[in-house]
C-alpha cells in the first residue's frame, strides 16, 4: 500500500471514529472495546473504497447496519 493511501485511510478512520463516538455517546475506551469486539477501523480500511464516497453519515449508517447483523448473528 503506497503511503498516500495509507494517509487517507487512517484520516478516514480516524475522523468516523470520532464522529461514531459521538454519534453514540462513546469514551474512547468504549470505542477501543467495540473496535476489538467489531474490528471497525479494520473495515474502515478494508472497504475504504465504496466507504468514502459515500460521506460520513453514510459510513456511519453503514457501521451501525454492519454492527447491528453481526450482534444477531451472535
């Protein structure tokens, strides 16, 4: 991965991590738990593609669909 992409993907998690902590009223500590539990930032990456077109709100509601499938599927 060249460094450019890299620069832009861990701006692109690092901004939707603060606005999914905000979004619903997260410590950053919760956040850290939740992100073992549901690898958001890997999936940031993962799919930053598709991602970051779709806009902030966007990704959010996505990450919320996302957690909320696997949280049934448990």
């Amino acid at each position: 991965m060249e460094f450019r992409a890299f620069n832009n993907i861990a701006f692109l998690q690092a901004g939707i991590a603060l606005k999914f902590m905000r979004r619903h009223n997260l410590t950053p500590l919760q956040f850290v738990t939740m992100d073992k539990e549901y690898h958001i930032l890997h999936l940031l990456e993962v799919v930053y593609e598709p991602f970051h077109l779709s806009g902030d709100e966007g990704i959010l509601d996505e990450l919320d669909e996302i957690i909320a499938d696997q949280r049934t599927q448990r």
